[in-house]
C-alpha cells in the first residue's frame, strides 16, 4: 500500500510511525505506563511513504495535465530563501508521481491522508482522484476530523504535518474507502477548481474554493504592530490566529506589501533566514484603523 501525503512533513512522521511497535515510543523503548491508545498499528513500512508536495491550493493550475513541471516554478518561488528545498522536493514529488503511475497497472492500493480543512491537502486529495478517474488502483482516505477530544481537552490539527509519529496510527480508524462515485465527484470537482483557476484557494465553511490572492492580507494587517517588528512574528501571529495558511504564501504576500510600498525594509534577511528581516509600515499610506488606504478590507 502507498502511503501518500500532501508534504515533506507529515511524510517524514509517517515514516516514522510505520516504525513504531505497539507500545513503543518513537526510540524503540517499550512505554512504563500504558497511554490510552487505539492499539492500533500503522502496518506498513517506511518504504511505502510517499510524499506529494504541489502546493496545489496556490497559483496556477489549468496546465496540470500537460505540463506539471511548471509546479517546479512555483515552488522554487515559494521556497526561495531556503537553499536547494525546491529541488530536492521536486525529486520527492517526481518519485511519487511514478509510484502513482504504476499503481495504475499494479493495482496497489493508495491512502491518502488529508486534514479536513486544510485546502493544500484536500486539493491533493481531489487531483490524485483526478490522476486516477478511470483506473481500478483502490483508493482510500484518513481524514483527520477538525476537532479531536483527548483525555480532558480539545485537539485540533491545521494539517497533518502536525500530527506527531507516535500518534499517526490512532487515526486509521478514520479511514474510508473511496468509491468509483466519489472518485468521480472528487475527479470533477479538481476539473472545476482547474477551469476556475483562482489564484489561491481556501476552505470556506467546509467548501474548497477558489479566492484572490490578497485573501489573507486583512489578517497580516491586523497582527502588524506599531512601529519596527521581525517579519517572522508577524508570520507566526498570522498563522497562530487564521487556519490552514501557509507560511511561504504568508511571506509572499509580506514582499508584495514591501514592493507596494505598504511596508518599509528596515533591515535585510540575513540569508539562510528569510523570515529574519525587519520592517514597518508606511506611514504615508497607512490609516489611524491600520489599513491602507486604496486596499479595502474582506468581509
């Protein structure tokens, strides 16, 4: 079975978690209280872990069929303030793409897992669905509900890429086949979001659709602070208050402000931390609300 998920991240826990024995910790050493775990273990090996990483909720998608290695553009954009990420995820997306292609042919069955409001992972989950319309390969998907009640708290996960490796197992009681009916649904709701071709995407009471590419600057200029602030607080105070938004897009949208004028450079990145810069707001353009004049907030 191909283990497929939607970044470098939750692929890397995945990983992990096929490693793990049942009461196990992640170092191989057997647990002195017991935890109140499903029992359940991953029943796979490392090997069978595949990682997907298309940033499909962003930018351009209508050329998918016929030139998917302009995805590579995007994600060197995306990834530019961090040496040779882009190509060493593109050798990962490469393998993965053939593990798809094969299992085609071979039959191989294919789960996916996909957090229910995250729109990186649920376009994955539309587009594999789309590869594989018209083959027989069984499909099946563990979705990651948007709150979980452990013990005596709530938990809820923005993508999988949070989920720990010790406790990936616990979800497979989420999964769920697909059948040929959705696979079809899933297969021309990817076709619809392609003919659309929004510049971004975002889940929108619990819809995948498509929205401008400003979308979340209402949320940037709310958490921007008086004066001089580190462009990583801001991404991080962002990312902390609004759900399922990445930090690249984040950033790029924070070098749009700069290049508008919105936002001054105080001081460069240094250049293996791209989020390290400082900068302030534009006082020739910035209201007594916070908001720019000319740049109308979403409501």
């Amino acid at each position: 079975m191909i283990e497929l998920a939607f970044g470098e991240s939750p692929a890397g826990a995945l990983k992990q978690a096929s490693k793990i024995k049942q009461g196990e910790r992640l170092n191989g050493s057997r647990e002195t209280k017991p935890r109140n775990r499903s029992g359940i273990t991953m029943g796979s090996s490392s090997k069978d872990v595949e990682a997907l990483t298309l940033a499909l909720d962003i930018g351009d998608i209508s050329d998918m069929d016929t030139d998917i290695n302009s995805r590579k553009k995007l994600l060197d954009e995306l990834f530019a303030g961090f040496y040779d990420v882009s190509d060493e995820m593109w050798k990962t997306n490469q393998h993965a793409l053939r593990r798809l292609r094969e299992a085609k042919a071979t039959l191989e069955p294919i789960r996916m897992w996909i957090c229910v409001n995250n729109p990186e992972e649920l376009c994955g989950l539309y587009f594999v669905c789309h590869l594989m319309v018209d083959a027989q390969t069984p499909l099946s998907v563990v979705r990651v509900p948007e709150q979980i009640q452990k013990d005596n708290s709530i938990i809820s996960y923005r993508s999988t890429g949070e989920i720990s490796p010790e406790a990936f197992s616990a979800f497979i009681e989420y999964e769920e086949p697909i059948s040929q009916l959705q696979r079809r649904v899933y297969a021309n709701t990817w076709r619809d979001l392609a003919r659309e071709n929004a510049p971004l995407r975002a889940v929108i009471n619990r819809s995948l659709i498509g929205v401008p590419k400003d979308f979340y600057d209402f949320a940037l200029r709310a958490n921007m602070p008086d004066g001089e602030f580190m462009v990583a607080r801001l991404v991080g105070k962002t990312m902390s208050q609004v759900s399922c938004v990445g930090d690249q897009w984040l950033f790029l949208r924070i070098q749009a402000m700069m290049q508008t004028g919105e936002l001054i450079v105080v001081s460069a990145p240094t250049g293996d931390h791209p989020y390290s810069g400082v900068v302030k707001r534009s006082n020739d353009i910035t209201t007594s609300t916070g908001y720019s004049l000319g740049i109308a907030s979403r409501t």
